[in-house]
C-alpha cells in the first residue's frame, strides 16, 4: 500500500480548525454567513470548521475538479454550481480542501462574485505555496507543506483513502 508517512495527525487537524474556527467567527461582522464547500475533498473539513465557528450559516456546494485519477492537475478546472444556494447580500466564506497551483480556488471565487456577495473570504485546509501558479492566496489557511501528494482528511487520490483521520503523504 501505498500510504505513507503521517505529515498532520488527527489532534493537529482538530486543534488547528478549532483556532481557525474561532478567527473566522470573530473576523466575519456580523449578518447572514453563506458557506460553500468545495465537493468533494473539503467536506470533512468544511464540517469541522462550520461546528467551530459558532454561528448560523446557511449552506451551498460546488464542485470543482482538475486531478481526475492523477497527482497532477490537469490545468483546467471544471466547475458545477448546481447547489451553491442564494446568497447575495450575504457574506460569504468559500471553504477548500487544499491550494496548490490555485486555479481552483480563483476560478470558484470568480464564479461566486457574479451573485454578489457583500464580502467573499476563502479558508483552506492545506497551502502548498511552492505550487502556486495563479495569483491568489486563501485568507484562512490551516496547514502550509511542501510539494507532496497528500491524502487522508477528505483529500483523496482516485476517490480513495479520504476517511483517514489524519494526513499523510502518498505515493502511487
């Protein structure tokens, strides 16, 4: 099996996003908060974080894709807004698993500001500053690594090993 080494144990993670939580919570003013999360790697997270952030968020998801079954993206990403929710007027916080190259994370906010928004903020699990491509950084960043393949925690590789409790680092 290919699972390697742990990188971010379960307490880490847990501790982390309840500081992250927190900072959010207090940072965002006050008035509706609109969440989305991006399917299907930051879901585990984005539960975590919304437990912690000890407010009433209403909810929406969109899916964004650009690794298929590789460790490499593609380049392009593919966008499904299908469930993102109303939220105009609403502050808005866009919840992602990781950032690398970061053209996942522009392309969602790009898409999200055309339904007008009174603020977008963008909180993500893991940065690999080392990767980035497009001009853009998450406001709130729980972990910063180097340039492994990482799974566990939502993150996957081929729709695999995403339960894991913790992160580790992965090679196929």
């Amino acid at each position: 099996m290919p699972v390697g080494e742990i990188l971010i144990s379960e307490k880490e993670i847990q501790r982390r996003v309840e500081v992250l939580g927190r900072e959010i919570g207090d940072a965002i003013p006050p008035g509706d908060l609109h969440v989305i999360t991006t399917l299907k790697g930051a879901l585990f997270f984005a539960v975590d974080l919304i437990r912690a952030l000890g407010r009433e968020v209403t909810l929406g998801f969109i899916t964004a894709s650009s690794y298929g079954s590789s460790t490499e993206s593609s380049g392009e990403v593919q966008l499904h807004q299908e469930d993102i929710g109303e939220f105009a007027g609403c502050h808005l916080l866009v919840v992602d698993d990781i950032i690398d190259t970061g053209r996942t994370l522009l392309a969602v906010t790009e898409a999200l500001r055309t339904h007008n928004p009174v603020s977008i903020r963008t909180a993500v699990l893991i940065a690999k500053p080392a990767r980035r491509e497009a001009a853009i950084d998450a406001d709130y960043v729980g972990f910063t690594i180097d340039d492994i393949f990482i799974i566990g925690y939502g993150l996957d590789y081929d729709e695999k090993y995403r339960p894991l409790p913790d992160i580790r680092a992965f090679s196929p």
